[in-house]
C-alpha cells in the first residue's frame, strides 16, 4: 500500500543528492586550485534502479549492482556513487594569475553554469513530480479509508 510513497520518495532523495551536487559544481565553477592540486571538477550522480529487498529511502552507497532487468524498475532509484564528469579543464590565458603555469595558462574547471541551471532545472522538475506522486497517493488512501467508514 505504501510502495508509491516509498518510490517517489527515493526519487525525491535521488533528486535533493542531485540538486546538492550541483550546487557545489556552480559554487566551484572559478576554483582553480582543490586539495588534489588541479582545479575543481564537475561532478555527477549516478543512480540506478534499486532492488526489490530494498526498504526505506536509500542512502548513498559505493558500488553499482550488476544484472538488474526491466522488471526492477517501478522500485525507485539510489545513487552509487558521485563522480566526476569526463571531460578535461578548460585552459585560459592569464599570466597574472597565481595559478598560471609556465606558459601562462590557467587551468579552469570544466564547470557549465548553463549547463548546470538546464540540470538543476530537471532535478527540481522530477522533485516536484515525485511531491506530486506522494501528494496523490496520500488522497487516494484518505479516500479510501472515508469509503470504509
């Protein structure tokens, strides 16, 4: 009875996670030197479809599952890992910067803010779907505890 709710909330979950990252791609968009030495790259979810004997909303975990079939969809999602997205720093000429190499390039993340609200804009849509799942779910048993009464 409550599997929709449980569903729509490891979506919601997934889509917060979502959210939250790329939050932290935009804040860093201009860091040009991390912890590691390099600058700041972008980072993404992954998620995938989560099992059947899985209860509750999910937390984060480290390794993907291998073999799951169409059948294990309509269960929700969990997110395996966050990753950093393929692609290389961008390299701008700034001899002036502190970080700027021999040759006076600067290497810059290869953070898209474009790119980033267009996701943000899709996470917070799927987010709202979900609210609206949940929302719809809790009508349709309070409707039908009234039919029972």
């Amino acid at each position: 009875m409550f599997g929709a709710i449980d569903t729509s909330a490891t979506g919601m979950t997934a889509e917060r996670l979502r959210m939250d990252t790329i939050a932290d791609n935009l804040a860093n968009s201009n860091t040009t030197r991390t912890e590691d030495g390099g600058p700041y790259m972008r980072k993404v979810v992954r998620l995938e479809p989560r099992e059947k004997k899985e209860r509750g909303i999910p937390g984060l975990i480290s390794l993907p599952r291998e073999g799951l079939s169409a059948r294990d969809s309509g269960r929700g999602v969990r997110a395996t890992e966050i990753a950093e997205a393929e692609g290389e720093p961008k390299r701008v000429h700034d001899p002036t910067h502190p970080d700027a190499g021999e040759d006076g390039y600067v290497e810059k993340p290869n953070v898209e803010p474009v790119k980033e609200m267009v996701d943000m804009i899709t996470a917070t849509r799927a987010f709202q779907a979900n609210t609206t799942a949940v929302e719809s779910a809790k009508q349709m048993f309070n409707r039908a505890i009234q039919i029972a009464q």
